[in-house]
C-alpha cells in the first residue's frame, strides 16, 4: 500500500531514515531543514513569525494547533521565517475573539507548507534521543531513496551565516508599534531628546516585541542592519546597544562579533539570544551546538546572584561554551534542565546578556525586568 494515504499527502523523511506521514492543511511543495519540536502550548504565530527559525522546520508538541487564528496584533516581523510547519491536529476553526483570519491562510499566504497527521509524540522523542536533525518535508513524491539523497546532501545549520537573510536592508526608527523608514542617513540623526534614552538595536532578526518594549520605557529606538559598523552606531550617539537575536550558528558571524568587541566598554550593550551568544564572542568566549536546543516557553534559569529562579521563553540551537569564558566575565544565570549558560555580564564594561527570550511573545513574562535593567544601566546606575 501508498504510504501516502491521505488527501494532498505529506512526508516527513529525517537523514537518519526516520519517515512520518501525513497531510498537507495548507500549501504544497517540498522544504528542507533542520526538524526541531517546541512545547510551547500557545504561541505559534509568534513562532511562526520570529525571524529565529529561519532555515527550520517546526513541529509543535502540543497536539491541536489552529484554535486561537491569526491576528495583527501578535506578530513578531513581517513575514513567516521558518521552512515548515508540523501538528498533530490542526484546528480549522478559530474560537478567538482576536482572530482575524485561520491558521491555513495565513500559511499559504507565505507560501508555506503545513502538515497535520504527523506523530508528533514520536517524532520528539526520536529528537530528544537523537538531537535535531537535517529533514525533507514533501507533498510531491513518495520515493524515500531519492528524499533521503537530498535531505542528507543538505548543509544543515552549522556554519551557516542566517542573518543576511533576515537583517534589515536599511536603518528604521520604531515608533508607535510600527517601523517608520528614516529621513536621512543613520549618522545624521539628531541628537535623543533629553527625557529620552536613545537605543541602537543591531538586528540579526530582532522581534517587534522587543522593540515594543524598549518604546514603553520611553526609549527611542533606532534598528540598524547586523553590519553596521562599529564607527556608525557610535556617530548616531546612543545611550546603549541591544544585540538582538536571530538565526542561524553564531560562530559563522565573525565580522558582527569584531563590531560588537569593537562597540564593548564604549557604550553600554545588551544581547538577547544570537545576541547573548554574539557578545560572548566578542568578550572571548566559544560557541557550541546543544543536542536538540530549547524550543519552548517553560525553561528554568537560574539566577546565580539572588538565588530567583524564572520560567522563561527560549528558541536556540547554539549556546556560548562558559568554560571558555576569561576571567573577569561573569556566568550570572544557568539553565535548570541542563545547566547551559543562560546569562554572562562584564558589569566594568556595561555589558550583559541573556540567551532566553526576555520579551516573552509567547511566554511568560518573569523577565521583562530586564530592559528596565538595561535603562538604569544606561541612566549609569
């Protein structure tokens, strides 16, 4: 018998042999990518809107997704980032009063595929034992021997450089919840009004929520593409630098880290996520691939200074190696489930970063604390 079996079939090959079948509920076509599961319960347009799953296909734990639609108001950037997308069950009608269009048009709209039917529980384990692994996601052919040639030909994430596919082209102010294009070049600025913090925020695939963020505090933000160099950020007069998070293998992105070194003890820094990993760089660290990342909204860190531990939101597959860390920088946080560093600080230069996800968006929000964190650092406190 077919293995596909179903109306507009689908199938899941991974490079180990590994095969799952299902059905396509929006688009067609065939994507490659690195198969990671997130146990998230909620969120996924946020995950599927974060510029941070670029070059991944997703499968969710929680078993029915689709119920909560689509809304503006939830988005992360402008467009879907990640290759695929893999349910259980998909909800085709929404019960939200937020929503304002379903799960499946908002996909195909991004020409991208989603498949139902997988065995999602199976499917993680085999990640889980094995670590995330290259995979071909196909609605076009059933023939296993060719899938699994190209989904073992495909390059994977390693040493990948990502966030030229998902930087800004040009410079943008954010304001009012939006992104407003800048009248002139970014070192003719005018100088922060006094009441205000000006922040740079270097963007390697920066989410709107944090910029959102930073706005609530009352700062004004400007977004400037990852290779911006070191001398234009410091001519625009900020009063701190946001590294932002992104995608893709931090070690890849050796001309960012020389900026950001460049940029530490000249103006006070704060990275999230790719951030975290790119300032551990410039300080002198290493980075790593974890087994199969942390994917979800339920990490605990923590917090080696006052003992707090939060749950946090993470998306990562790479992580800053501590013990290769100098002296002089310290491991503030670590993950509870595998004791990874989740955050470093060089308090003598104001510099510090996290490799959670602070903003949340989806996730809970023990963190937020942070950017006001960030503001008083600014302020020299």
């Amino acid at each position: 018998m077919s293995l596909l079996t179903r109306n507009r079939p689908a199938l899941l090959v991974l490079e180990d042999g590994g095969l799952f079948a299902g059905s396509a509920f929006a688009g067609r076509g065939e994507v490659l990518g690195e198969v990671v599961f997130n146990t998230g319960m909620t969120g996924y347009q946020e995950i599927l809107t974060d510029p941070s799953y670029t070059g991944q296909i997703v499968a969710m734990t929680y078993p029915l997704i689709g119920n909560t639609g689509i809304n503006p108001e939830d988005m992360e950037s402008s467009g879907v980032h990640l290759e695929g997308f893999i349910c259980r069950e998909y909800q085709a009608v929404p019960s939200n009063w937020r929503s304002r269009e379903t799960l499946k048009a908002f996909l195909e709209t991004h020409d991208k595929l989603g498949v139902e039917g997988i065995d999602t529980r199976a499917l993680t384990r085999r990640l889980r034992l094995a670590g995330a692994m290259r995979g071909i996601l196909t609605t076009e052919t059933e023939d296993l021997d060719g899938l699994l040639q190209r989904v073992r030909s495909y390059p994977g994430l390693v040493g990948r450089d990502l966030v030229k596919a998902v930087t800004c082209n040009r410079p943008y102010r954010w304001q009012d919840g939006r992104a407003v294009p800048l009248d002139g070049p970014l070192t003719a600025a005018a100088p922060a009004e006094a009441a205000r913090r000006r922040v740079v925020v270097l963007d390697c695939g920066v989410k709107y929520n944090i910029l959102r963020h930073l706005e609530r505090l009352g700062c004004e933000v400007l977004v400037v593409p990852a290779r911006t160099a070191a001398r234009d950020i410091l001519a625009c007069r900020p009063d701190g630098v946001l590294l932002s998070n992104g995608p893709g293998d931090p070690a890849a992105l050796p001309d960012i880290v020389e900026t950001v070194r460049q940029l530490v003890g000249n103006v006070p820094l704060f990275g999230i996520c790719l951030g975290h990993q790119i300032l551990g760089q410039a300080l002198g660290g290493r980075t790593g691939k974890l087994k199969f990342g942390h994917h979800g909204i339920n990490q605990p860190v923590l917090n080696r200074r006052t003992g707090r531990i939060e749950i946090t939101s993470q998306n990562h597959g790479f992580m800053v190696i501590p013990e290769s860390l100098p002296a002089g920088v310290e491991r503030v946080q670590d993950n509870l489930n595998d004791r990874t560093s989740e955050g470093i600080a060089l308090t003598a230069r104001r510099a510090f970063s996290v490799q959670y996800h602070p903003e949340a968006a989806p996730g809970p929000h023990d963190a937020t604390e942070l950017f006001e964190a960030f503001v008083r650092v600014m302020e020299g406190g």
